[in-house]
C-alpha cells in the first residue's frame, strides 16, 4: 500500500508529515486532507480576519498530489 505524506502550512508555520499514512488510492488522500483542515483550524486562532490553512499531500517520491485549503474569515 503507498505512503502519503501531509505537510500543513497555517500561514505562519510549515510542518512536513515525516511519517505519512498509507493510504489505497488518491481519494483516500483526497478525504485524509479534507478531514484534517477543520481539526487544524481549530487549533488556531486568527491574528486577523483572515487565515489560511493549506495541506499538501505528497507521495514516497516527494511528488504533490493535491492541495487542500481552508480559508477562515471574520467579517463584521
């Protein structure tokens, strides 16, 4: 079964997933990416009206296959 990595970037910090999941398809990394945006997003708070929450999944080889984002904003 591949491994996929998420590396997650909260506008302040880049964290690389050096242990990855394995995973049967690109959709099960298309699901792994979107179930973690609100669990990220939940963690952080906003310094401002706006944050964004981006992971990226890549494959073994280092490879992007897709990018998931999450944008909070705070309007008035």
């Amino acid at each position: 079964m591949p491994r996929y990595f998420f590396d997650i970037d909260d506008g302040q910090t880049l964290t690389p997933d050096e242990t990855g999941l394995e995973l049967d398809d690109v959709e099960a990394v298309r699901h792994e990416a979107i179930k973690a945006l609100p669990e990220i997003a939940q963690d952080i708070l906003p310094e401002n009206d706006r944050r964004e929450v981006v992971v990226t999944a890549k494959d073994n080889a280092g490879r992007r296959i897709l990018t998931a984002r999450l944008i909070l904003t705070v309007e008035y």
